[in-house]
C-alpha cells in the first residue's frame, strides 16, 4: 500500500511538472503574430482610447503588433461576443468597460449570445472613474441635498438625460431615484455631447456623466457638478463631495471600469503573462499620465479580483434592473 501511495504521489507530481513545463514553453512561444485588442465601442470613445494608450506599450514589450480593432454595436454586446467565441489562443483580446460584462446578461436575456463569466477569461482592471452628477449652470441645486429637495418640491417635473435605457447614466440616476425617493423623467439621448448641449441650454436638468466629459465643461462654467459616485472624493475630481457622503446615501457607488479580456480556455501560461504584462505598462509614470489625462485612475488587478468585481457588481445593478422592470431584448 505504501509503495502503491508513493507511486501515485510521484505520478501527480510528475503531472504537476509536466504541466508547468507546458505552460512555461506556451508562454515562452507566444506571441508569433499580430495580436487582435477588441473594442467594443467606436473610435474616439474612452475604451478606445484607453486601448490605444496600453497597446503601444504592451506591443513594444512582445516584440509584436498589437492592433486595436472597433467593433461597436449593441452597447458593446457585439464586440465582447466577437470575442467570447474567438479562438482561445492569446491572439483575440478585449477592452470593454462594466455593461456588457455586468448588466448586458441581465437586459438581454435572450439575445445576449454569451455569457461574461463562463466565455471570458479576465486578465486585468485598467483603470477606473466615477461618474459625475451635474446641472445647468444656474439650477438652483448648488449640492446634492438641494437638488433632491428641488425634486421633491417638482414632483415629477425634472427631468434627466442619460445615454440609453439600461446604460450607466440611466441606472445610476435610477438608483438615485429609489434612494432619495424622488422620481424624475428620464430621456434617453444618442450620445453624451447631445446631453452637454441640453444641460448647458437647460433644456436636461440633470445627468450622471463619466467625468473626461463633463469636467472640462464644469471648469469653463458652462455647468456645475454637485457630486461624485465613488465612496470616498476621488483624486480625479478633487474637492467634489461623493453622494456617499450626504446622510442617508452612505454606500452609494457608481464607478465605471475597464478592464482586458481573453477568451475562456485561453492557456494560463499566456493570461498570466498578460496580467504582469498589463501590470507593468500600468506602472509606467507615462502612461499613468495619459491615462489620468482621460480622468481615469490607472489601476490593475488580478484575474480572480476582476471575477470577484462582475460578480459583486452585478448583485447591486441586478437590483436596479429588476425594480425597473427593464428589458432590452
């Protein structure tokens, strides 16, 4: 029986060995060709740019190319499909941002055509920002707690405008209704600059808006930001007080992401080299620059903390959704 246990503990072993040699020689042989980085979202947009910033570095770092390639449509569900059933060998990434992995499952029950956690494989957060909450310029809100109190002295009458049903303006101000009691009419619009030019004309009387967008209109006075959706002030917009810190709104969090992506079953030995890899470009002073310049927080993580994130994250939005009553199949 002895005999019998050590044969099996050398054979696991030697399994063990074999399999860390594998992977070492995969990733020892990856890459050999161009690589293909996904963004589900036109060119100009945040991810985009995003994509742009850590592909050059991370290309120079392979010794190959890394080409960003658009693939826009569907709030980002048509790319991050692409993806989810491409070929799983280290040649197929994606940049995309939280809808299509956190809430796109639970509006497009029918027609989402994968699922985030079983056909994506996370590689890294690469940065994060909070959304801003802004006004017209001469709203009478001039703070978080007037802007509720005005509300409720409209019953009904405000109105906020926010990107599309089921996107982050839309759910966001949604679970700022539910949390202040207030209800205001929500009006969907084709793109942030279309909510700019409504808010600053007062035609919007408030909006969430990632703040890459709204800040640069806030600094010129064109329109005025009452708060922000991280926890705790954020380094991006400094001196703007979160919502979380308004008394009875303790929790309230809102933080756009985005984050890198493999197809599910790429080999380990390649996800890991591209989680140092995207943790070492991170790291680097100029691109940290750049990266903050978009109002982001340049910020990495490891593939089970990003796991861990979709699935917290989809727990409070899920919520939302289900009050709402929303689908968008």
């Amino acid at each position: 029986m002895l005999k019998f246990l050590q044969k099996t503990v050398l054979a696991a072993a030697t399994g063990v060995a074999l399999l860390a040699s594998t992977g070492a020689a995969i990733a020892a042989d990856w890459p050999k060709k161009t690589i293909q980085m996904v963004v589900p979202f036109p060119a100009g947009s945040s991810p985009d740019v995003l994509a742009r910033t850590i592909a050059e570095p991370m290309s120079q770092a392979l010794g190959q190319t890394i080409i960003v390639d658009n693939k826009p449509g569907a709030g980002g569900n048509i790319g991050t499909r692409f993806v989810a059933r491409a070929k799983p060998d280290g040649y197929t990434l994606l940049l995309t941002i939280n809808g299509p992995m956190v809430t796109a499952p639970t509006l497009y029950k029918k027609s989402l055509g994968y699922d985030p956690l079983k056909d994506l494989q996370p590689i890294s957060l690469v940065g994060t920002s909070p959304n801003v909450l802004i006004v017209p310029a001469d709203s009478p809100a001039t703070n978080l707690t007037e802007f509720i109190e005005l509300a409720k002295k409209e019953k009904g009458a405000l109105n906020y405008g926010s990107v599309g049903a089921g996107s982050a303006s839309h759910l966001s101000m949604a679970m700022l209704e539910h949390a202040a009691d207030i209800e205001l009419t929500h009006i969907p619009y084709s793109g942030f600059p279309q909510i700019i030019s409504g808010v600053i004309a007062g035609d919007i009387h408030g909006a969430f808006m990632v703040p890459g967008i709204a800040m640069p209109q806030v600094n010129s006075g064109k329109i005025r930001a009452l708060a922000v959706t991280s926890l705790e002030e954020s380094e991006l917009v400094p001196n703007m007080p979160p919502v979380a810190a308004t008394k009875g709104f303790e929790g309230f969090e809102a933080i756009s992401w985005d984050a890198l992506f493999v197809p599910s079953g790429t080999p380990e030995a390649i996800v890991t080299r591209l989680n140092e890899l995207t943790q070492e470009v991170l790291a680097r002073p100029e691109v940290q620059e750049k990266i903050r310049a978009l109002y982001f927080t340049p910020e990495s993580s490891s593939p089970a903390a990003m796991t861990e994130r979709i699935q917290s994250e989809k727990v409070v939005w899920d919520e939302v959704i289900e009050r709402l009553q929303l689908t968008l199949d």
